[in-house]
C-alpha cells in the first residue's frame, strides 16, 4: 500500500434508483438496496442498504424508510447523502483515524437536467469526495460488457433501471441518439401490484411485489421454460383477513404488457433516429440488454420480434454499469471523452 493509497481512495459509484453498487480495489464490495430507515424525531440513520430494507413497510411512528432516489435521480437530497456516507462506511479503506480523500466516478442517466446533475455532485462532495465525474448510464453499461465504444462502430444499449429505461446508439466515445423513459423496474413493480388488487382483490406490498416479478416475470405469455407458478401472501381486501394466492407467469405477463410496450415503442424510436450508417452497424451487431429489467423472461424474445434484430442479454445485467464505471475510473486518462467533471 503506498501513501497515496493511505490518503486517497478511488470508488466507482452505481447510484441506482432500485441498488447501490459501489466498487473498490477492481470488487464490488457493496450491493445493497437504495434505501435507507431513518428516525422521525431525530432524523439519525438507523439502518442503510439490506437492513433499511428489511424494515420497509413494516416500521411503526417513530422510523421511516426513505428511497432517496426516484426515476433515477435524486429525489431527496439530505437522505441521499446519509445514504451515501452509510454506503462509503462499508468499504473497508484500512485508515480507521483519518477518512481518506475520495475520487469518485459516478454514473448518471443520460436524460438528466444540469439541476439534477448538480444535486449528485454535491452529494458526492458533502460525503468527502475531492474529484467527483461522472458518466452516462448507457455508456457505462457498453463499457462494461466489454464493447470498445472509442471505434467508428455504431452500438445500441437498452439499460432497463430501476427508475428509468435509457436506450443509446454508441459510437465514437459518445452519445449519437437516446431516449430516456420513466418506465422500468419501479413501474413494473406497481403494475404488479395493482393488477393484483383490481384482479384477486388483493392488497400486496412493494417488496411482495418486487418478488413476484422477480419469481415470474415475464414479458410473454408463453415460454418454452415456463417458471412453476407463485404464492403470494396479502391482505384480502373484502374480508381484511391476510390469505394467500397463486399467480402464473402468464398473468403477470398480461399485467406487465403495456408498460413493456412502452419499452418497445421507446427501442422504435431511437432506432429511427440513428443515422443509416450506424442503423447498418445495428444490424449487424444486434441490441445488447442490461439492467434488472434485462432479467424480465422472454423479453430478449419479443424485442427481437419487434425490431427483427438479434438481442443480447448481458451476462450480469445487474452489474454491467457499475462494471463500466469501475472501468472508466482505472482509466481516467483513457476515458477523458465520456467522463464529466
């Protein structure tokens, strides 16, 4: 460890709307939810991450849980830099008397207003930050599924986040065309939800939610590997007396079509605004897929139905943009052209 290690430290920095995935030393040393449980009267940190989770929903008066990021930008600002400082406290930096100067690179969605882009940076700063950069999503995720986005070859990258959908055509270090739709993770999420009360008169949390799209969500109603069909526990809101149901992935499918939908009118859209070369480039390099969203069965099925291109789910959707940040922070020089100071 040299001094310069002693001092200062370098963290690549996922902020997602759904996890947190920060990068330290080339490892993922944190992997936690984005939200944190903070008490009322007093407004100290309670729990961060996995912990803040466990307690959503189930908190009496005196604790709340907070996400503090909303459609992939931050939405309460001083939870989101509690939440931060929690995050940073987990990395294991060895220098327990002297908190170490940080570099961080950051990634942020490509849709984002200078106000927002700001309001991270401060953030960033307030948690002893010395240099902040950041980068956008979808170049990040291309960096980290290993496309060399510095060559005269046209890209496209669908990120399905928690908060947002960022679609990109790459070429040439830079951004030609993007979108970026408030429909993902978190809107799937609510449709589940609500599909579950109007249809079995079932009153469910988020986090029952989240895992019923993660158990059998699908963006088909028919699989070839259908998965075997889900139990959810809630409220029955004739009766008020908690009761369980099983729902199938077809279900869920139909529940989820119109906001896949939007996804893929989205996908259309950017398609139609690349230029004809780089469209030539799509063609035959396909669309690769990244994000929690990407994990959705069957959704590389029907994208590839919708736009007759090939689709290419990456091989850790979850962990390709902080992949590409972390990327990006060994090799600063290097990505000089995508990083914003």
């Amino acid at each position: 460890m040299g001094i310069r290690d002693w001092f200062t430290a370098d963290i690549a920095i996922d902020l997602g709307t759904a996890n947190t995935l920060i990068i330290y030393k080339d490892k993922i040393v944190v992997d936690e939810p984005s939200i944190i449980a903070l008490d009322r009267k007093s407004d100290k940190v309670i729990a961060v991450g996995r912990q803040a989770m466990q307690m959503h929903e189930k908190t009496h008066d005196n604790i709340k849980t907070v996400r503090p990021l909303k459609d992939g930008v931050i939405a309460d600002f001083t939870a989101a830099e509690l939440m931060i400082k929690g995050m940073i406290k987990m990395l294991q930096t060895g220098n327990r008397f002297f908190p170490p100067a940080y570099r961080m690179v950051i990634c942020i969605p490509s849709g984002i207003t200078e106000v927002e882009k700001r309001a991270v940076k401060e953030a960033a700063e307030h948690t002893g930050a010395k240099e902040v950069y950041m980068i956008h999503e979808p170049i990040a995720a291309a960096i980290g599924i290993g496309i060399n986005i510095e060559e005269p070859v046209g890209s496209m990258i669908v990120d399905i986040g928690g908060g947002t959908t960022e679609i990109a055509v790459i070429a040439l270090s830079g951004i030609v065309c993007e979108q970026s739709i408030k429909v993902a993770g978190d809107v799937f999420t609510h449709d589940i939800l609500d599909y579950m009360r109007r249809q079995h008169n079932l009153l469910i949390g988020e986090r029952s939610a989240e895992q019923v799209k993660i158990e059998v969500g699908s963006a088909l109603s028919e699989l070839k590997v259908p998965p075997p069909d889900y139990e959810v526990r809630g409220r029955d809101l004739m009766t008020g007396i908690p009761k369980t149901i099983k729902v199938s992935y077809s279900e869920i499918a139909f529940c989820l079509d119109k906001s896949i939908s939007k996804v893929e009118d989205a996908v259309l859209k950017t398609l139609e605004m690349a230029p004809p070369e780089l469209a030539a480039d799509i063609y035959n390099n396909g669309i690769h897929l990244t994000g929690g969203g990407a994990l959705l069965k069957g959704l590389d099925i029907r994208l590839a139905v919708k736009t007759r291109l090939p689709i290419h789910v990456a091989d850790d959707p979850l962990k390709a943009v902080v992949k590409g940040t972390g990327e990006a922070l060994k090799n600063i020089k290097d990505f000089k052209a995508v990083l914003m100071s």
